[in-house]
C-alpha cells in the first residue's frame, strides 16, 4: 500500500507482481479500513495456493510479450509464471502476444501448451491439471513480413472471442498509460500527451471494429482526459506527484481487469 506522494510505486508494483499479490495507492488514509478488510476476507476465502502456469511453446513460437503477470524462461522454450493463491470464485486472465516463425508450423499445431499447478487447499493436495482449449481464446493473427501465413487468420478471425478482445484492448491501453508516465516523469509531457491520444484513438477505433464496446469507448474518453492533464499539471508539484502514482495506479488495475 502507497500512501500521499513520498514513496516508489513502480518498487510496490514490482513487489505485487512477482509475489502474486496486491497494490493498492492510498490516496486518503480514510481508504485503509476497506482495503485491509478487503484483503482479510480473501484471506478468509482462500481455496488455492503456490500456483504456476507453465507454459510450453511449440518450436518456432517465440514470446514478444507477456502482460501484467512476472515470468521466467527456461532454455527449453518455456515459460513459468506465479499466480500465488486464489480465492473462491476467482479468476486470473493472461496475454500473452507470441510470434511464430515462416513455415514452421501447420494451421493445425497448437503454439502453445498450458498447465496449472497448486496447491489444493479443500482438498489437501497437489494438482497438476493442463488447460482446456476452452480456456485459451486467439484473438488476432498478423500476417508475417514475408506474406507467409502459417495459421488461419480467417478462421480466427470468425471465432474471435469478443469479451477476449476488450480484454486485450485494455491490455494494450494500460501500456500505453505506462508509457506515458513515464515520459510525463522524464517532463517529456508532450510525448506522454501524444501517446495517451494515440491510446484513445486504438480504443476508438477497437470499439467500433466490435460494432460498439461501451467499456472501450469509455476508457477512450478517459485517456483523452488524462492528456489533457498531461501537459496542464506540473510534474514537480505534490499535486503532480500524486496524479502520476494515481495514474500509475489505475494502469496497474486496468491491466489486470477482466
């Protein structure tokens, strides 16, 4: 927890990530009672604990990306990522972008294969149990620059998830929120404006590729205001101090919204 202005939260966010926990920005110490009550009830709730998500890549299937979540890799193209506990009725959703190699693989290979492990508290044992395809939704496939394509970009296409887009689109935003605090706290608070703009006008254009998404659409007027403030607050005040770990804040749960 951060409270006032006098503290590093990209330290706390860090600690949150890597530890499979929880950051919160304390703008008023009025806040503190909910927040601990919040967390003492899912303590209270938990069902699982010490979970990992591994995930193994096909061979010519590379990670460009993984969002919100800390990871690590191993030599034989895999991945490790702590999810810590889960309460009941929790869910944790993951984005991962992925490249894949010119011919290297068939429409019908899978890039990646998933399984979860932890520790089964109701029950009192260990579970290692993979993923249904279910779980694991496609939401966009770029052609290569060469112009092969080694999946069915059509097929995705027509399966598209809608819920896993917005999901995405989000995921995109939060970055970019990132991005421009960090260039805000450089005083480059032009470019910050210049990315939070670009930002609202991916969520725009996200929205209405969907036929309508209120929540993107929301979050596109939400990142125009805070350009606006990008370039009006000054950075070296306390006012300034805290609009950027309030920003930070929001970036941090907007990316790890459902």
């Amino acid at each position: 927890m951060g409270l006032g202005s006098d503290y590093n939260e990209l330290s706390l966010t860090d600690m949150a990530r890597r530890g499979g926990g929880n950051y919160y920005f304390i703008g008023n110490t009025a806040e503190l009672p909910t927040v601990l009550a919040g967390e003492l009830k899912t303590l209270q709730q938990l069902v699982a604990r010490d979970a990992m998500l591994h995930v193994d890549l096909a061979p010519g299937v590379g990670v460009d990306q993984m969002y919100g979540f800390a990871h690590t890799r191993t030599d034989d193209n895999s991945l490790h990522i702590p999810l810590s506990a889960f309460h009941s009725g929790q869910n944790k959703s993951l984005v991962l972008s992925l490249h894949l190699a010119d011919n290297s693989l068939a429409a019908t290979v899978r890039p990646a294969s998933f399984r979860l492990e932890y520790a089964d508290l109701v029950n009192d044992r260990r579970v290692s149990a993979p993923l249904a395809g279910a779980d694991l939704v496609v939401v966009e496939a770029r052609q290569t620059p060469s112009g092969r394509v080694p999946v069915d970009v059509a097929a995705f296409a027509a399966a598209r998830n809608r819920d896993a887009v917005v999901r995405v689109e989000r995921v995109k935003a939060a970055a970019a929120y990132d991005q421009a605090m960090e260039r805000y706290e450089e005083g480059r608070q032009a470019e910050a404006q210049e990315i939070l703009r670009g930002a609202s006008r991916n969520l725009r254009a996200a929205s209405a590729d969907l036929g309508g998404a209120p929540s993107l659409a929301a979050q596109a007027e939400e990142a125009d205001v805070v350009a606006d403030e990008a370039v009006r607050i000054d950075r070296k005040t306390t006012a300034g101090k805290k609009w950027l770990k309030g920003n930070r804040y929001d970036s941090y749960k907007l990316m790890l919204s459902k």
